[in-house]
C-alpha cells in the first residue's frame, strides 16, 4: 500500500565478547539481513595478509610455492585494514602495491646451524611496520611454560639448510582469497521459544519424564529435583531437530512440547582469526553493510531521476 513505511531498528544486545570470540543478539529484524550481515563479516571485512614473496635461499624440503602459501595464510594484526589503501586503487605507487599506504614489508632470514631440528615460524618474520605483525597465539594468562610455543611453524630447517625471504602484506577482502578472511566461523540461529504443556506433563511418571529429558540430544530440559517437575534448562541448546516432539508423539503426548522459532531474532556467535578484535569485525561488518545499503538507495534514486528526467539526468551524472 502506498504510503506504508517497512523501515526497521534493529536492535544488537551483546551477551559475550573476547579478543577472538563474541556471541550477541540480533533483535526486530529478518533473515535477510541476518545473513547478510553475517556474510559481510566473512567475506568482505578487509585485513592484511600475505601477498607477494620473494624467496632468496631456500634449501629446506619445501618448495618454493609451498612456502609462500603458508606464509599466505598467516593472520596478521589488521587493527589498521580498514585505513589502508587497496593495492589496485593506489595512486602513490600506480597499483604496483609495495608503498606504505597500501602494503607491509616482512623479511626473514633463518639458518640452521646445529644437529637439532630449527623450527623456522611466524615470530621469525620482522616486519616494516610495529602495527602489522604475525597474530600471537600464546595464553599471556596461562601458566604453562610457553618459550616452545614460538607461533605458526613455517618450515623446519636441518643442518646447513637456509630460508632468506622478502614477502609483501596488501589489504584485501575473504571474498577473493580466504586468507584475508577475518572470520574463522560466524553462525546464527533463529531463537527458540519452548512452552511446555504443564497439565500433560503431569500425566507422566518420573521414568517417563527422564526419558523424555534424555531424548534430546543436547541438554535443553532438566528436572527440578525438589518438585520433579521438568523446566526448560537452556532454550538455545536446541538444535531444531525435533527429537523431543517425535518422543511425545511416541508417548502417545502429541502437544506436550511446543516450540516455535521468532522469526525477527536471532543469536550470533563469531569466532576471529586473531587478525581483528571480534568487536571490531562486527563495527566493520556494519559500517561496510550500510555503505552497500547506501549504494543501492543510490542506485534506486538514479534510475527513478533517469526514468523521470530521461537523457536529461544521465547528462547530469557525466553519462
């Protein structure tokens, strides 16, 4: 109907967040948007990896290309993406993409000189600038030794074996190579409502009941043990596979259970590489979202003004 406005405000409450790890809800918005937030913050929030290598010595038992594919897929601290230049788009270097606005410059240089086995890993690449270094994977917090965790293992050299590398970090997006991916899993269900029909639930005996709360796979009912009644113990550990239903059903309990999806909510969990704060990934996935929103209001207004000026208003635009 003309005049109606569908505008919504979605809603995010935040539930948990780490460095690496943030579960949140999304509220009063619909699958769509869902997904696509979900798919902006996997494929095209923009960190630093690995671009170009230049191998000068190399007289490991790796290859040349196998090598730089492992350095490829070592995150990197990408604090500082969103500010860089895309190689492509620079103009202070003509897209040749090895300029301090658009890359990083890492060098490594190992030599083992020794009967024991030298672990060649990320910590062993020096780079140009302090902010875009190798992600360190360490517990600072733990108590456990970690002077033999020394970061991703690159290669492992032998005596008299020789790795002498120059390698460039460029900005660029999951969407052409996972290895600048920030995400290493987002996912999102709907939020469930169960509703237990008391009076039914009643009806059975304490064996019953038990047998009725260990048929579903993960634990979303319990039994009070004061009263024997069952209670819903967390709603979203179900897994829509509709275990609990078919076993009332097979109790001769059809309705004893009901459980329904809401549709405008939904619960994230975003797990991050190390590359960017899982905080961050989700203030960029938003910011890119709504500049892609942008765009296509943009677009809708261009062709309204080209289907009501005609040539007129591509001639304002410089068509």
């Amino acid at each position: 109907m003309e005049g109606v406005s569908y505008q919504r405000f979605p809603k995010i409450k935040i539930r948990e967040v780490k460095d690496d790890y943030m579960k949140f809800e999304l509220r009063e918005t619909d699958a769509s948007i869902a997904n696509a937030l979900r798919r902006v913050m996997i494929s095209e929030v923009p960190t630093i990896a690995i671009d170009l290598v230049e191998i000068e010595v190399n007289s490991s038992v790796l290859n040349d290309e196998f090598i730089a594919h492992r350095l490829g897929l070592v995150p990197l601290i990408s604090e500082r993406a969103m500010a860089m230049r895309f190689s492509r788009d620079c103009d202070a270097c003509d897209g040749d993409g090895q300029c301090e606005y658009c890359s990083v410059e890492f060098h490594l240089r190992a030599k083992c000189i020794n009967d024991t086995t030298l672990d060649v890993t990320s910590k062993d690449l020096y780079s140009s600038d302090h902010t875009v270094v190798p992600v360190d994977f360490s517990d600072a917090s733990s108590t456990i030794d970690n002077t033999e965790s020394r970061g991703i293992i690159i290669v492992k050299l032998r005596r008299g074996q020789e790795l002498i590398l120059r390698a460039i970090a460029r900005k660029g997006i999951g969407k052409d190579h996972a290895k600048w991916s920030p995400a290493a899993t987002v996912t999102f269900m709907y939020e469930p409502e169960i509703y237990i029909n008391e009076e039914l639930m009643e009806t059975l005996t304490m064996e019953e009941k038990q047998e009725f709360v260990d048929s579903s796979p993960t634990k979303v009912f319990d039994i009070n043990p004061r009263n024997g009644q069952v209670y819903v113990h967390n709603a979203e550990n179900y897994a829509y596979d509709d275990e609990v239903l078919k076993k009332a059903e097979a109790m001769g309990k059809p309705g004893l259970v009901e459980i329904h999806a809401k549709e405008d909510s939904f619960i994230f969990t975003v797990e991050t590489t190390g590359g960017i704060k899982a905080s961050q990934l989700l203030i960029n996935a938003i910011e890119i979202l709504k500049q892609k929103l942008d765009a296509v209001r943009l677009s809708a207004d261009t062709v309204e003004a080209d289907e009501q000026f005609g040539e007129l208003g591509a001639h304002m635009r410089g068509g």
